[in-house]
C-alpha cells in the first residue's frame, strides 16, 4: 500500500513532442505528489508538485494532471526538447509526515 | 543560498569493509533524509531526522548501517561491515516547506 507504480520506465520523444509519465497508488493517505528530475551524476530536483484538492497544474512546459477517484497522476511535458533528457520520478507523501515514496523512475529521451 | 553538500562523491571499497558519508545540509532546514538509490531504481528513504532527532529509521539496516546528526546540523552515514547489495548511490536530502532538496550524492561501489 506504500508503493507508487510509474511507467513507462523508458521514453523516447521527437523534439517538440509531448511527453506522458504515469504514476498510480492505492494509500489514500497521499496527500502530496511531487515530481523530481534528476540528471546523471546529479541528485534529484523538484520539478513540479500537486496536492489532491485540484485536478490539474500547470508550471511553464510542465503539467499534472491528478485522477483522486483513480489514484492516478500523469506529469505531461509539452513541447519537449533534448535538455528535457533526465530521469523522472514521481513520489507521493503520506499527509504532514515529510516523507517521499519514489516511484521507479522513467528515462526519457528526447530526440533532435 | 548554497545546496546540500555531500562528501566523499565517489567511493570504492572491499565487501566487509567500513565506509562513511558526510552531508552538510542547507543552513536552516531542520529535517535531514538519508536514501539509497540502487542503480535503475527510485530513491528509497533510509532515515529522516529531526534536528539532531530520529524521527524514522524503520527502513535502516541497523545491523549494519548507522546514523547521526551531530547538533543538528551535520549528518553521517556509516556501514560496516559492507555487502555487495550496498552498492548505491546514498543521498542526503533536506526539507524546507514540501520541498526536498537534494545533494548531489555518493557513489558506492562495493567488490
């Protein structure tokens, strides 16, 4: 019930294409769902984070959409290019506890 | 503002031996993480800190993994003896609102 399930683990995009990531969860005490970049040799950043009170947001380039009824979210990136190329995990964290449960990361590639 | 520093960033040693890792945190944040990323995997939350207080630690291999955070500020991770299994890349990590921010992390491998 602590698990976050991501998929796809791999992803190759064409420059300015779109850009899916999925993540589900069963524990309905996930009340914040951040998603992290991470570069090689880098430690992982966040990017972009939603709680479950909204459905959608969107920062620059980057969008949550957030599914509570099916304890799914998804990161969108549109428009993607080839600085866009990292690892990306989603996370979720059980209600004031600070913690993070990691996805298990997708490597996306973005193509010129 | 400077970012979580951690030290030594890269480290090889024998299976059995003794290894250790430093992090400095970012000035302020009083919550310290330590997580292990095997290879291909998400970072998975080993200890968490509060000031110079456990505040979980039920995922740390005690018997062979330990931690401290001295005042409250500076954290080490300590293991020993190693397994081959303990070859990872260890982050330190500290919060400040929602955010995590992490350091840049220690590569180990051991043979």
């Amino acid at each position: 019930q602590q698990q976050v399930k991501q998929s796809p683990q791999s992803l190759i995009v064409q420059k300015g294409g779109i850009s899916i990531i999925n993540c589900a969860y069963e524990n309905t005490a996930f009340d914040y769902f951040p998603w992290y970049q991470q570069f090689p040799g880098k430690g992982p950043a966040l990017l972009i984070a939603i709680r479950p009170d909204v459905s959608e947001k969107k920062e620059g380039r980057f969008t949550i959409s957030f599914n509570k009824s099916a304890k799914q979210f998804s990161l969108h990136i549109m428009d993607s290019q080839p600085g866009d190329s990292a690892t990306y995990f989603c996370a979720a964290s059980p209600g004031n506890t600070g913690k993070l449960i990691f996805g298990q990361g997708t490597t996306l590639q973005v193509k010129p | 503002e400077a970012g979580v520093a951690q030290s030594p960033r890269y480290k090889i040693i024998e299976k059995r031996q003794s290894v250790a890792f430093w992090c400095n945190p970012i000035s302020g944040h009083a919550t310290l993480y330590w997580y292990q990323q095997i290879l291909g995997q998400g970072p998975k939350l080993l200890i968490q800190f509060q000031n110079n207080g456990v505040v979980d630690d039920s995922q740390l291999p005690k018997d062979r993994f330990s931690a401290e955070r001295l005042k409250g500020v500076d954290s080490t991770l300590k293991i020993q003896p190693a397994k081959l299994e303990d070859s990872a890349v260890y982050l330190c990590a500290t919060l400040m609102g929602d955010t995590q921010y992490f350091g840049p992390g220690t590569r180990l491998t051991v043979l």
